[in-house]
C-alpha cells in the first residue's frame, strides 16, 4: 500500500481476519466445518501469545477461533464465563512499521512495542482498545 503524499495515510487497509475466543476449539470447529461448511486452512498453537489458532476460509477474509492455552491469559480473561466471544479484528496493510508509526502519531496505543509474529506467517501489533472505541484490532503486515 503507498502512502498518499498529501494525507500521509496509507490507502485503506483491508479486513483480513475476525477472530473469536472460543472455551472449545475442536466442538466450534466441527460446527463451522461440519455443519457450517468452511474450510479449515491453518492450525497452530502460538505459545508467545497464549493461543492456539484455527483459521477457516470465509472468501477473502479468515475465521480465526482462538483457545487460550490457560485461564490467565488475556484471551481467556476477555472472554469470561461465555463459551465464546468476538475477540478482534485484524487489518492488513502493506509495512505494518510505518503504519504503527502514523497511527502512534495520531494518538493510538498499541498493546506492544513492536510487532510480532501471528498465526499464518505474519507480523502483527495489536492497538489498545481504549484508543480505537472499545474494539481490539490489529494491524498486520503479510510476510
């Protein structure tokens, strides 16, 4: 994505992935799978992040179902006594660094100091719900 000599903002990002907090990750994915009809394209367990992550086809965005790998972490917190929860929304740009950069200069707060590995080969940086109306989003960069 270029920048915009006259805004300085990227062109819009694009809706890559809604993910869901999930207490039971196989009995979710047999619904959206098995009942559902999505396709399962990726599993893997992120032990720095706390998850384990499915994703499915939805078209050109992602499903991820998210399981906490403990009760203590974020995910598992966000997601309370329910048996699961819209947990975020995650946006791909084209270099996640310089857009963290604009948007920091606007006044948002990022959960992290730099970006991170996500599920499915990316770069991600979560953005402070406090700074972006209630709502977790990431913004993500394809590596």
């Amino acid at each position: 994505m270029a920048w915009s000599a006259k805004s300085r903002r990227m062109s819009p990002p694009k809706l890559d992935r809604v993910g869901i907090v999930v207490g039971d990750l196989d009995a979710t994915a047999r619904i959206y799978i098995d009942t559902l009809g999505f396709t399962q394209i990726y599993r893997e367990t992120l032990a720095e992040r706390g998850v384990e992550v499915l994703g499915l086809s939805a078209g050109d965005t992602t499903i991820e179902l998210i399981r906490p790998l403990d009760d203590a972490s974020a995910a598992a917190r966000y997601r309370g006594d329910e048996p699961a929860k819209l947990y975020h929304l995650t946006f791909t740009v084209g270099d996640v660094n310089a857009e963290l950069e604009r948007i920091k200069s606007a006044g948002v707060e990022p959960l992290d100091s730099q970006p991170r590995r996500n599920a499915n080969g990316g770069v991600g940086i979560f953005l402070h719900p406090d700074s972006t109306g209630d709502v977790l989003i990431e913004i993500s960069q394809k590596v």
